[in-house]
C-alpha cells in the first residue's frame, strides 16, 4: 500500500513539474485564464460529487473568470 501512494505521489509530483515549466512562456491574462479553470475544476468536482458534468463546467467558469481577471 505505501509503494502504490509513494508511486502516485511521485507521479503527481513529476506531473506538477512540467506543467509549471509549459506556463514560462504565457502572459499573465493566459496565466489566470489557466489558474481559473484548474480552481473552477475543483470547485465543480466538489460541488458536484465528483462528476464529469460538473468538473467540466467548473473549469469552463473558471476559465472565463480568469481570463476576465485584471482586463
């Protein structure tokens, strides 16, 4: 059980990595815009049970507030 948590923990971790490294090149309204529909994914993954539908629309209204953020 502890080889299979440290496995995704490692995994997680790797895939964290080199998600922030593709956001160096990116202006901060596509910086929010990405911020926006990660936090709106979770939100709506919460919210709604876990549900696609609504992980799916989080991040879509996520998105669209992150990119409105400081225009």
């Amino acid at each position: 059980m502890k080889t299979i948590i440290h496995l995704a923990l490692t995994a997680a971790s790797i895939a964290t990595v080199l998600a922030l490294g593709a956001c160096a090149g990116m202006t901060q309204q596509e910086k929010n815009t990405a911020i926006g529909a990660g936090a709106g994914a979770i939100g709506g993954s919460i919210l709604s049970g876990g549900s696609t539908a609504g992980t799916l629309g989080g991040a879509a209204v996520g998105g669209l507030i992150g990119h409105e953020v400081n225009k």
